[in-house]
C-alpha cells in the first residue's frame, strides 16, 4: 500500500468514526427528550420544575378533563394526586386525592357536595376539611383559576 493510499483509507475511516460517532449522540439526546415528553401527562402543561410547590395547568376540553365541562364532574390528575371537582359554572374544587385514613382514592360526589373515600366511608368537605370519618386529618386544598378552557391548579 502506497503511503498516499493509506492515508486516503485511514482518512476516511476516522471521517466515518467521528459521524457515527455524532449521530450515536444525537440520537441518545433524542431519546432522552422523548422519554422526558413520555412522562408529562397528557394535555397539562406548567410546573416549575425548580420548585415543589403544585402548578399545572389542564383543558377541560380534553380527554380525560372533559367531565368537568359538567357540573358534579370530577377527574384525578393522577401525577401529582390530586382530584379536581366542577362544583357550579364557576367554582373548581381541587384536594388531595388521597385519603388522610388509609391512602385509598377518593371520589366526588355530587349530590352531597363531598369527597368520598370508598374504602371506610369517610367524607370530606369541599375545602378539604373532614365531614365525617374514620379519617381526621383534612385534605390539602389548592387554589384553581379558570381562563377559557384552561383551568389552572396551584399552591
Ligand atoms: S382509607 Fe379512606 S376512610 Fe379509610
């Protein structure tokens, strides 16, 4: 092998290395951001990911926030546990959706206007506060704020 030859081949060579090389970067970058996109709920946005304070923003014209298009309607925003609650044309109703009893899941109840835990029959007001037990720790409650479709949740 002549030695112009040869510095053609090796050229080339560490031409292609450095470009597979790149593209095995690039693509891991990629798929980082669509891993990090995975995880962010559907049709919510918001959230300072500095903080640990509650900020999220959902459309109820969306699935699956659009029951609270109805009055009594009620949905989990199921990453930060939170059950959200239409309680008239104007007023949202956003607490913890995690019992202070035993942990299980709550759910709204229209007609009495309370959050009701399944499991031991505990009700909770609309700001969270006990109804009734077994549970006698209140709910957290955020503070929620309408703009159009978008409905905001936040401490
Ligand atoms: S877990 Fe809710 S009342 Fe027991």
């Amino acid at each position: 092998m002549e030695r112009k030859e040869f510095i053609e081949k090796v050229g080339l060579s560490g031409a292609a290395i450095l470009i597979f090389g790149c593209m095995q970067s690039c693509s891991k970058d990629v798929a980082s951001s669509d891993t990090q996109n995975q995880n962010k709920p559907p049709n919510s946005s918001g959230g300072d990911a500095s903080s640990n304070k509650i900020d999220f923003t959902i459309d109820i014209n969306t699935a699956p926030y659009d029951v609270l298009k109805n009055i009594g309607g009620y949905a989990i925003y199921m990453e930060s546990k939170i059950i959200i609650a239409r309680a008239s044309n104007t007023e949202f109703l956003a607490v913890s959706s995690v019992c202070t009893h035993q942990g299980a899941t709550l759910q709204y109840r229209s007609n009495t206007s309370k959050f009701y835990c399944p499991l031991h029959g505990s009700n909770f007001n609309q700001n969270g506060s006990v109804a009734n037990g077994p549970a006698a720790q209140s709910l957290k409650q955020y503070s929620t704020s309408l703009s159009g479709s978008k409905l905001r949740i936040f401490e």
